[in-house]
C-alpha cells in the first residue's frame, strides 16, 4: 500500500477470484480502508470511491480520519501467512462455529455498510 498523492491510495493487490469486491465497486464504487498499525495501536480510516484495476485497487479519498485506539490491543507480528484466506459467505445469521469463534477471539473486526450511510 502507498500513497500516490495527497489523495490516492493505491493496494498492490487486488480482489480473489469470487471475493464480491470488483462486482460491488463496479455498481457502487464506495469504499471503506480501516488502517491499523498493530504494533502501535495507531489507526486510520479512509473513505472514499474505489477501483479495481490490473495493476490492484485504488481508493480516491474523500474522508480521512483518526481512529480511537482504545480497543486495539498491542500486537507483534510473527511472521507472514502461509495459508489462503477462508472461503468468503454472506449470511443474515450467525451460525455455532462462528459464534463460537467469535466468543473465543480478544479482537475482532466487522465491517457494515448502509445504503443511507
């Protein structure tokens, strides 16, 4: 991730195959980044309008902003991920495993989204 200017971001990685990412901005380009820095507990948020493109994603910024730090438990990254991400669901309930998950996870991240903001 870089700053291109003062107003675009742009991710050197783009959407998984089947990740509804690319459909979604192309209907409706709004996009979310929430930044964190583990280490730290410092963290931003960008909001703005979105693009896939071949070379990954770019966000156009419209709002950026600070982040309380208050829920952000100091971390030390480990090492790089070996494994793919999970397969991605949408769902209107939570089923057991992922309560149950849930439950047992000390930090946790949801993100929402509504069509009148």
């Amino acid at each position: 991730m870089k700053a291109v200017d003062e107003t675009l971001v742009h991710l050197a990685v783009g959407p998984r195959a089947g990740d509804p990412l690319a459909e979604n901005l192309r209907s409706r380009p709004d996009l979310g980044l929430l930044i964190i820095d583990l280490a730290t507990r410092q963290r931003i948020r960008v909001n703005g309008r979105g693009m896939v493109s071949p070379d990954g994603l770019f966000l156009l910024a419209e709002r950026v902003y600070g982040n309380c730090r208050k829920y952000i438990q100091k971390r030390r990254i480990l090492g790089a991920r070996t494994t793919e991400p999970g397969r991605m669901g949408r769902s209107a309930t939570l089923d057991p495993a992922v309560s149950a998950f849930m439950e047992a996870s000390d930090t946790f991240f949801m993100s929402t989204w509504h069509p009148t903001g």
